[in-house]
C-alpha cells in the first residue's frame, strides 16, 4: 500500500510561530532561574534552621533569601 504522508523536509512545512516559541522560551528560562531560588533558598534555611535556630528561624531566613533573590534576579 501505499503511503500519503508527507516525506519532504520538515522546514517546508507550516509556518513556524516565532512569537510563540519566544514566549516559551521565556517562561522557562523564568522558570528555571526562579525554580532554582526556591530551591536554593530551601535548602540555606532548612541549614540555618537546623544549625542555628529552630523552624520560625529558618522560616525567616527562606523569606529574607527569596525576597532579596527576586529582586536581584529581575
């Protein structure tokens, strides 16, 4: 049998939204630089807290971190 699905080159396909994969691209590389705060900021005031204070301690230090983290990183 034969089949009718297209075998050309991929480029000569449908147009490719740019606007699209810019905004992609954006969300994640927002995504990837603040996921990693979080993540970094998690793991600062899990130490801190075990270390130094107990969990209000550690709680305090995780705002401080994100909140300065953010504007820095924006």
């Amino acid at each position: 049998m034969a089949e009718h699905t297209p075998t050309g080159p991929v480029e000569l396909g449908a147009q490719m939204d740019y606007a699209e994969h810019d905004r992609t691209y954006k969300g994640f590389l927002g995504l990837a630089k603040y996921g990693s705060l979080v993540c970094a900021a998690i793991l600062i005031a899990m130490a801190f807290g075990f270390f130094v204070g107990g969990f209000f301690s550690g709680l305090i230090v995780f705002i401080l971190i994100t909140a300065i983290g953010t504007l820095i990183l924006r």
